[in-house]
C-alpha cells in the first residue's frame, strides 16, 4: 500500500475511504493531493477486494473548499494549462470503473464542489454548504463544474450558482437535486458507509457496466445512447455474476457475487 501525505486512505471490508487531509486549509486541493488523489485511485482501481470507493474530507468543517486559491498566484495561463491538462483527479474520479460516493461534510465549495459533481452519489451533512465561487476571484469553474453542474441541476439553477457565487445549504442542495441525502452530521458517516456497503454486496462486473451506462445519457444523443445500454445490457450476460444472480434468485438465496 503507497503511502500519501495529503489524504488517509482506509479500506473497510469492501469500502475503500479516502479523507483528503489538510485540515487547516479547509482541504484545499494543491496539485499534491490531485496527484495523491488520482494515485490512490489507481491502487483501488486494481484491488479487487475494494467495490466502493468513499471520499471526504478531514476535520468537522470542509469536504473540500476548493482549488488552493495560493497555488493561482502568479501563475501564467499556460503554466495553470499544464497543470489542468494534466492527469485530472475530476476525470479519474469520473471514469474510475467503482461506485465513488462523496460524503459530504462541510463547505463543498469550488474544485471541491467540482469533486463531489464527479462522484456517482452525494450523501451531505445537514451543515455542508456548497458553491461555486470562483466568479469572485475573478475565474470561473474549471474542473467541470460549467458542464457537470449544468447536466445536474440544469442551466438556470447552475447559471445562477456561476454567476453569483452564492453558496446554497443542504437542503436547498437536495431540493436542486445537486445531493442525493441530506442527514445530520453525526449520522453523515454511518448512513454513507451503510449505502456504500449495500452497493457493495452487488455484482462489481454490472456495477461498472451501469455507471457506465447511466453516464453515457448525458454523452450522447438518445438513440446512441439505448443502442450503448442494450450493448452493455447484453455484455452483463458473459458474467459468472449475471448466472449466479439468477440462480440465486430462483434458488430463493442470496447471490455471492464475485466480480467475473
Ligand atoms: N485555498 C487555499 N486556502 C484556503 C482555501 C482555498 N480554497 N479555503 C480556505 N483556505 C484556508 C484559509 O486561507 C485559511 O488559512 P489560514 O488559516 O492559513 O489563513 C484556512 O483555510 C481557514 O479558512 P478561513 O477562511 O479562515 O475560514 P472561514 O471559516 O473564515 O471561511 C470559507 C471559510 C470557506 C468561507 C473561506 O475559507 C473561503 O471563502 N474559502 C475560499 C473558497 C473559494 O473561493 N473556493 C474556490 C476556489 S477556486
């Protein structure tokens, strides 16, 4: 297992959590936890005792809030290209072939509030606030939070949110449809940890083929895209899993998925 500086990963049976740790900066995200970041899912992505993947952030107050406004200063639009055009933790959060789940538990604000668009689920604490205030430095969203967002809450609310860099409660965040549960902060890491244990009882092989389905409808037109589900659809029946699902079905068992 590598070791990271900016971020504790833990497994948990078959829950992997990864707690990005900077705490006295709120978890700002510098370019060494986007790289530990991306780093630590590379390892989970290979261990096939991980099939769901949690991300927090450290401390009582923040997910995450934000890219690290100190890392901007100075820096020329090229330089701030190369870092972006780099391997990106958003993207590798995206196209990671596991459920990731962001347990929201405090400011989600910026890069962070881009991070928890780029998981699968959003579980936030009755406390968490999120925004996208980068329009008050003076920058906009560049982590995908202009497409994300908009595909999410669709383009009045993220139009709004973009434009006046007001942050919005948790409530409001789950009236938007921007989180998918809001529970009070003592509950925040049972209730994820409950669901991202429950997501890991199911077959790993159609667990990936669904994310991957589910996220080719903001992709692709609807046509292509009920063409890519009956292919992935139909992909789901060259598994070990797909026979012992059915068997255990008819048998009146629980099924032993095993990830072939
Ligand atoms: N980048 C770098 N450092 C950050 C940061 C960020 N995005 N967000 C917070 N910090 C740092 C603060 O500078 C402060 O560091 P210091 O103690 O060394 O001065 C520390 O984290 C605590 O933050 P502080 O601002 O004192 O907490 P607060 O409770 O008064 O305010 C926020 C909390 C989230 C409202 C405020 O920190 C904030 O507006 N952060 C920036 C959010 C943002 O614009 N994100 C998008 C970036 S593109």
């Amino acid at each position: 297992m590598a070791s990271y500086e900016t971020l504790l990963l833990e497994r948990r049976d078959r829950v992997a959590l990864i707690t990005i740790n900077r705490p006295a900066k709120l978890n700002a995200l510098n370019i060494q936890t986007r790289t530990e970041g991306a780093a630590a899912l590379d390892e989970l992505r290979d261990d096939d005792s991980v099939r769901v993947v949690v991300i927090t952030g450290a401390g009582e107050k923040a997910f995450v809030a934000g890219a690290d406004i100190a890392e901007f200063e100075g820096r020329t639009s090229i330089t701030q290209r190369d870092v972006m055009a780099a391997r990106s933790l958003f993207t590798a959060v995206d196209t990671f072939p596991k459920p990731v789940i962001a347990m929201v538990n405090g400011f989600c604000l910026g890069g962070g509030c881009e991070l928890a668009l780029s998981c699968d689920l959003r579980i936030a604490s009755e406390n968490a606030k999120f925004g996208q205030p980068e329009i008050n430095l003076g920058i906009i969203p560049g982590g995908g939070g202009t497409q994300r967002l908009t595909r999410l809450v669709g383009e009045g609310k993220a139009m709004e949110l973009i434009l006046t860099g007001d942050m919005i409660d948790a409530q409001t965040a789950y009236r938007l449809g921007l989180v998918n549960a809001v529970v009070p902060a003592a509950d925040l890491e049972a209730k994820t940890m409950e669901m991202a244990g429950r997501i890991a009882e199911k077959s790993p092989v159609a667990l990936r083929l669904a994310k991957e389905a589910v996220k080719t409808a903001a992709r692709s037109s609807l046509d292509e895209g009920l063409r890519r589900e009956i292919d992935l659809f139909a992909l789901c029946f060259s598994s070990e899993d797909k026979d012992e699902g059915v068997r255990a079905f008819l048998e009146k068992r629980k099924p032993e998925f095993k990830g072939r």
